[in-house]
C-alpha cells in the first residue's frame, strides 16, 4: 500500500463510512424504517439520508481541500456534524 499515500484523516474518514455502512444495514435488519419528511425537500428513508450525508460530506472535504487551507480534520468533523443533521432532521 505504499502507492496510496494514505493520512490518518483519510484513513479515519474511510474506516468511519465502512462502520457507518455496516451499522445502518444492522439497524434496517432491526427495525426497517418508513419515509419521512423532515426539512429535506422530498421523503427520505434512512438510507436516502445516509447517501445524501456521504455525499455532501464528499463535497465538504474537497471544498475545504482546495479552497482552504484548513485541515482535513476541520472537514470531517464539519461533515459530521451535517451527517447527524441530516440523519435526525432530513
């Protein structure tokens, strides 16, 4: 793996979707949800929102990669702040 280039904020954010993955397909095994609206223009299950959150969260690390000269950490944890957001509230 020497090629990867790997840094502890990007193995952190990876190791982070893998748990996130695995924890939401225990939780659907669980309890199956519903749609609900919540302030997300359309209705979401928990799954929609979850892809929704990965995705912004994408986008959040490459803006703050390369408009900012902020840390990667600074990213993450903005990100998931707006994942927990949109899982509770979209």
């Amino acid at each position: 793996m020497d090629w990867m280039a790997w840094t502890l904020p990007t193995a952190a954010f990876f190791t982070a979707i893998a748990l996130l993955l695995v924890g939401m397909t225990f939780a659907e095994l669980h309890s199956p949800c519903i749609e609900r609206r919540g302030f997300l223009p359309i209705a979401t299950t928990r799954g929609d929102r979850l892809f929704i959150g990965l995705l912004v969260s994408a986008w959040v690390h490459l803006l703050v990669i390369g408009v900012t000269d902020w840390s990667l950490w600074v990213a993450s944890l903005l990100s998931l702040l707006w994942l927990l957001i949109v899982l509770r509230w979209g």
